[in-house]
C-alpha cells in the first residue's frame, strides 16, 4: 500500500498551489475577480491554462496532461484552499469530461478548453429536478433533421460566459424516465441567460431557450451514463474542494485560538476549545481519506465509482457544516465579518452541499450502490 | 399542574393581537415577512404606535409609564408581536438603559431621559464590546478621563446594532486604570453628536450593514451623564445584562420559522414529490418540533416562576444555548429544504418595492442569508460557551 503521491503529482501540486497563492493572495484580491464582467478574472483563467492546470484535469488521450481521479483531485483542493471562482469546474472538468466520454469524442473542442479559448457550461440542473441524474423536463424534438430543443436550465454554474453549453434534454417519456434522456451541444448566443451571482461567490445563470438548435452528442443508456459519470467527477471534485476549504478553516481558527486573548489567556488555552479543535482535526481525516478511496477508484466500474464519490461527498456535507459551524463560533463575532476570510471560506463550503448532491442524495445514493 | 392560560391572559391575547392587527400597516408586515431591509422610519412607525398606546415601555413599572405587565402578559406580548409579523422593538432605550436609569439613576437623568424613551424621542446603542473585549467585557480599554465638568473619551466600541440610527450610546468606560478591571468601569451616556464621535459601518458575512464600529477622539462628555457611581458600572451593566436575556429562548421566532419550514418542504419538490413526504428529513423536522415544544414548555416554566416574583437564575442562560440552537436548526433545515434553490443571492430583492421576478419561488431568496446570519445567535448577547461557564460556575459546586 501507498498513500503517497508519486513525484510527478507532487509537482503538479507544488506548481498549481503556488501559482494560485500569489493570484489568490487575500480574500480582497477575489473580491475584485468576482466584480469583472465574466465574475471572475479571464487573466487568471488563460494563466491557468498556460500553466497547464487545465491539462491536469483532462486525460492524454484527448490531449492533457492528467484527468485521473488523482489529478482532479490534487487540482481542486488548491482550488479550494485559494476560493478560486474560474471556470475549472464547468469547463475544465464537466464539460471535458462530457465531451471525452462520446463515442466521437469532441476533441477539438477539448483542446480548445485546455488552450483557455472556449468555455462551457454542462446545463443540466433544473429549477425542480433538485440532484437528479434523468430527472428531465426540457424537451428535445427532431424537425427536418434538426434537433430543436425547448425549455429552460436552472444554476448553471458560469453559464452567462459560456459560448457552448451541453444541455441534458428529453427526447421521450415521462418526466423522471431514465430511458429517452439526451445531450445537446448548443451555442450560447440563441440562449436567454439571466446572470446573478450565488450567496458563496460564484457567477450562474438561469436559461431558457424556445426551439433552438441543438446538436445531438448521445442519447438514451449513452446519455444517462454520461450525466452520471459528469455529475460523479463534479462530486469528486467538489469534495476535494471541500477538503482544501476545511483545512484552511481550520488554520485559520487554530491561530485565531492562539492570539486572540480574553480572562488573561488565549482563549486556545482553555479545553474544552481544545477538544472542540480535535474533532474537527479527526473529522477532516476522515473526510480526506474518503475522498482519497474516491479519487484511487473513479477509473473503476461505474458503481464502485459512484458508491465511493457518494461515500465521500455524504461526508463532505456532513463534516462541512461541522467546520464551517465551529469556525465561525470558535472565533467569534469576528467571523461574522465580510473583511474577514473566514466567512467566505464557511459560505462556499456550505454551499458545496447543495451543488451535485447533498449530504441526504449520496446517502440514499450509497444505500442503493452498496447493495448491488 | 396546569398548562392552561387563564382566561384573564387569554383576553389579554386577543386585546394585543386586535391592536396589532388594527394599527400595523399592510407594507410593514410584508416586509418582515419578506426578510425586506427595514429603515429607521420603519422602526419608529411601529416604537411610535406602541408609545402611543402605552405599550413601547412594556418591562416598566406603571408608576414611570411602563404597563406593570406580570411575566406571562410579557410573554403573550412578545408571542403576538412575532405573530403579527411587526418588526422588532429596539431593545437599547427602552429595554435595557430604561430599567438602569429606574434604578440607579438620578432623578434629573429620570426625568429628563425617561419621558424621552417613551415617547421615542431618542434613538439609543449599545456601547458595551469592544475589538479586545468579547466575551470577557471586564477587559474593555476605552477610557473615560477626569476633567473636572467633564469626561475626555477615548477608545473604540464595536458591534454596535444600528448605531447608524442612534442619536445618544450608553457606554461602559475606565475611569480608573489602577485597580482590578470590573472596579474601574462607569456607565456613562454619549451623545453621538458630540465632536469626536465616528461611526464606521460593518458589513456582515451576509452583505448587510446593521452592526458599526463607534469610534471616540478626546469627546467631551459633561458630568451629568455618568450614571450611578464612578467605578460602580460594573455592577449595573450586569443588572442590564439581565434584562437583555429576557425572552431570550426567542420561542416566538423560533415557532414562526418552524411554520414557514413546514410550508417550504410542502412546496420543496423531490424526485417529483413533496420532501414533506420523504421520510428522513420529515423526522428531522419532527425532532426539531419536539425539541422545540420541550422548550416551550421549560420556557414558560421560567416566566410562570418569574411571575410569583422569583428571579431567573441559571435557567436564563440554557434557555439562551437552547434557544439559538433550536432557532439555528430551523435556518438549517430551510437550508437543506431548498436544495439547489438555496444558491441564488439577489441583494437587491430585500429592497423596499423590488418587483422583478425572484429566481425560483420567492420565499427561496432570504434562506440562505439568514442561515449565515443567525450564526450570529450563539456568539452575541454573551456566548453559548460563557453560558455554560456561567451556569457551571454557579450550579456544580466544583
């Protein structure tokens, strides 16, 4: 057994992490990233690519660097740890891996994403279908030939800057049918988007869209397996996220705990703040280790894969309240603060349970994959 | 036993909730209802409505005004005020200085200040913490130095609720450095107009402006103004520490969210059907109704006893811990009811007159933001872990 990153891995995270810390220097600097047009920093973005960040979340066969569970993995903690908002969710790894996984993979368009030239969006979710995989309202009809979809997508998260957007429609059955479920490639420009920003930070969108072209990418088992696959890799890489969000809360807390001083002591040094410390410490462990049997196994079969992605991001919603709870009590009004980061880092990481599942949905997701 | 209210307070209900709902305007409920950003004339439309009533100085003895209400008419007052959707009372004038002024100060600050509270002349802050003095307020460092008629002072008070409004602050101050903390402190009255006198807004985690930072540069402040004795502050800030613990289990609110939690999973759909319906998290609320009705319960115990005259000791700070657990809870669950329709942030739709269409259902918008901004509960008004030190302290003999 290893549990170690080999020496090339260890690179990616050294580069990636440093290459974020100075762009990500203090919560300010992403404030100012979150006021651009786009909601966050097209600078920052074409870097990262230039950097080959974005390589590491795609695999070699379609032209990256990486794009194994380990990668995706390395990547979005340093994106947690900094509160990055660039697209490397919904570009870099939704929409890749959507495109990745057809039977003719769009490769020129992967290759346009790791060259920081195209964005994406994947617009599945709906105002109703909460978490669900082929819950599907927005149809798709075949006219003359042409795929003419109607409807409308709701947060989707960086959509308003997206120039394509892969749209999950249905092309026959009832509403919450796993058969006759399709995926589109459209072009964002025939789209309405209302563009607003989320309560931790992030640009979304609502979409809706009357008879607009759509290209067919799959269809019917093709497309369920894809929705589940996508939405299982944005799960594992919001649980990384999630991993690197709580241990800077927890550093955080831990040299507040140290400096700030009532009754004449730091207020660390009483115990029962101490013990408080040890259970957050002893949650993230276990957190981080599920989240590392995630990412060891999500080139498994699909079920062993999801089971261990619904493992970890169950973890991640219920630990996550934990430490985004206790580091805002263990300091104080302090953390009630918008100057202070504390608060941002608590914001997204409660967040991070209501995107692609929460605690409840991989807890029954588990349930079901556990007993096959 | 009887858990019954008498028929005396169940009239004493219906003649509240009569007049709350005769005199509080149709836009004002909407907006509390909304989670709407209220303004300084919001407030004092409804502190004037009250004044006029008789009713804002509903904690005083009748002989300065106040109603001479027993705890359990308090504790029907405050229910119906929820109920009826009215924005809050604030505290600071009325509920807190009102009952140390009555006390411990001198008939000249009776009489001018008392009249003005009840007529609402005033807009009153709280100037109690400060950036080094949380949860141990004895180690607080704004000082107040002798000048003869007067009082130099100098330092810094923080979270300082709508001090934006205030037109005067009541402050604990030093006025002597040289002796153990808790007897160097008087209780002095500000006025915010005074020169030297700077309010600098906080901005929340939530994007909201309601707590400030007040700020003192060598502000004069005349003799007259101190309270009590010099270097005796300590004893009445604590005497209206008990005042700001009053109907602190906040059982109202918490009974209120609770409704609105219902209704909002009714609504909140899972894999096409009510999350109502889906057995793990309909427990969930269901435990959070236990819990709630057990406090309800140990909540009237404690005002049924105050009302024979008996002081509530220890039961006030768990009747606090529990409280805002409960009350966090409810924020929690509305949350998680939400799913995905928890994530839009629309600041501009807790503004007066926002008409647009809100994302998703409206009562979606406020969810998250107020889930944030209760963290707050258990940390102000003395912190759940100074709660249990106090209750510790005080019941173990250890």
């Amino acid at each position: 057994m290893d549990f170690s990153l080999s020496e090339e891995r260890k690179m990616l995270q050294e580069t990636v992490g440093r290459f974020f810390e100075n762009n990500y220097k203090d919560i300010k600097k992403r404030g100012e990233y979150l006021k651009m047009t786009d909601g966050f920093s097209r600078e920052f973005w074409k870097e990262s690519s230039n950097l080959g960040v974005i390589n590491g979340l795609v695999s070699p066969a379609f032209g990256g660097l990486g794009g194994s569970g380990e990668d995706i993995c390395i990547i979005f903690e340093l994106v947690g740890k900094s509160l990055c908002i660039e697209p490397f969710l919904s570009s870099g790894l939704l929409s890749s891996t959507i495109l990745s996984s057809l039977n003719n993979p769009k490769t020129d368009l992967i290759n346009q994403i790791i060259e920081g030239k195209l964005l994406m969006s994947f617009a599945h979710m709906e105002m109703n279908n909460r978490y669900e995989d082929h819950f599907i309202e927005t149809k798709a009809k075949l006219e003359k030939e042409t795929w003419k979809l109607n409807g409308s997508k709701s947060f989707v998260i960086n959509g308003d800057s997206a120039d394509k957007v892969i749209i999950s429609a249905r092309i026959e059955g009832k509403v919450n049918d796993k058969k006759g479920i399709g995926l589109f490639l459209v072009d964002n420009n025939n789209i309405n988007n209302r563009p607003y920003n989320t309560i931790d930070g992030y640009r979304s969108t609502e979409m809706s869209f009357e008879n607009i072209n759509g290209e067919l990418l799959c269809k019917d088992n093709q497309a369920l397996k894809c929705i589940i696959k996508t939405n299982s890799a944005g799960a594992l890489a919001l649980s990384a996220e999630a991993v690197g969000i709580m241990q800077v809360c927890f550093d955080l807390t831990l040299d507040y705990l140290k400096t700030r001083k009532q009754f004449g002591k730091s207020i660390g040094a009483f115990q029962s703040i101490q013990h408080r410390m040890v259970d957050m410490m002893l949650e993230i462990e276990q957190v981080r280790s599920a989240v590392m049997l995630a990412s060891s196994t999500f080139e498994s079969n699909p079920t062993i894969r999801d089971k261990n992605v619904s493992a970890a991001k169950n973890l991640v919603g219920r630990v996550g309240k934990l430490i985004a709870e206790e580091s805002i009590q263990l300091h104080g009004g302090i953390a009630m603060t918008w100057e202070y980061s504390v608060a941002h880092y608590a914001k997204r990481l409660i967040m991070i349970d209501h995107l692609m599942g929460d605690a409840d949905y991989h807890r029954d997701r588990f349930k079901l994959l556990s007993s096959i | 036993m009887n858990f019954e209210y008498s028929e005396k307070d169940e009239n004493f209900r219906i003649e509240v909730r009569e007049w709350l709902k005769a005199t509080l305007p149709h836009y004002l409920k909407e907006k509390v209802k909304k989670y709407q950003r209220l303004t300084k004339e919001d407030y004092e439309l409804f502190m004037n409505n009250l004044s006029k009533k008789g009713w804002l100085a509903w904690h005083w003895p009748e002989e300065y005004g106040g109603t001479g209400w027993n705890a359990i008419e308090k504790h029907i007052f405050e229910e119906e005020i929820v109920k009826a959707s009215a924005p809050r009372i604030v505290p600071f004038g009325v509920n807190m200085l009102g009952p140390v002024l009555i006390e411990f100060g001198s008939e000249e600050q009776k009489n001018y200040y008392l009249p003005r509270i009840l007529n609402n002349e005033d807009w009153w802050a709280q100037g109690y913490s400060e950036p080094g003095a949380g949860s141990d307020l004895a180690s607080l460092k704004t000082t107040a130095i002798d000048k003869g008629d007067h009082y130099l002072v100098n330092g810094q008070k923080t979270w300082t609720t709508l001090g934006h409004h205030a037109d005067m602050i009541f402050c604990l101050v030093k006025t002597d450095l040289n002796i153990k903390p808790q007897l160097g402190i008087s209780f002095l009255l500000i006025d915010m107009k005074s020169p030297g006198v700077e309010v600098k807004p906080i901005i929340t985690l939530d994007g909201e402006h309601e707590v400030n930072e007040v700020w003192f540069t060598d502000v004069k402040v005349p003799k007259k103004n101190l309270v009590g004795k010099e270097n005796e502050g300590w004893t009445y800030a604590k005497y209206l520490l008990t005042f700001e613990r009053t109907g602190i289990a906040g059982v109202p609110n918490s009974k209120s969210a609770l409704n609105h939690l219902k209704m909002v999973s009714r609504k909140s759909m899972k894999n096409g059907k009510p999350l109502i319906d889906d057995p793990i998290f309909s427990s969930e609320v269901a435990e959070l109704e236990i819990d709630l009705l057990a406090m309800e319960i140990f909540n009237l115990r404690t005002v049924s006893a105050a009302a024979e005259g008996k002081a509530p000791g220890m039961e006030s700070s768990l009747l606090k811990i529990k409280g805002t657990l409960v009350r966090q809870k409810t924020t929690e669950l509305l949350r998680k009811a939400l799913g995905p329709q928890a994530l839009p942030y629309l600041p501009e739709q807790f503004d007066e007159g926002w008409n647009e269409m809100p994302i998703g259902p409206e009562y979606a918008g406020p969810i998250a933001k107020q889930y944030f901004n209760m963290r707050k509960i258990s940390i102000y008004g003395g912190s759940n872990e100074i709660q249990k030190n106090i209750v510790a302290k005080a019941s173990f003999g250890l």
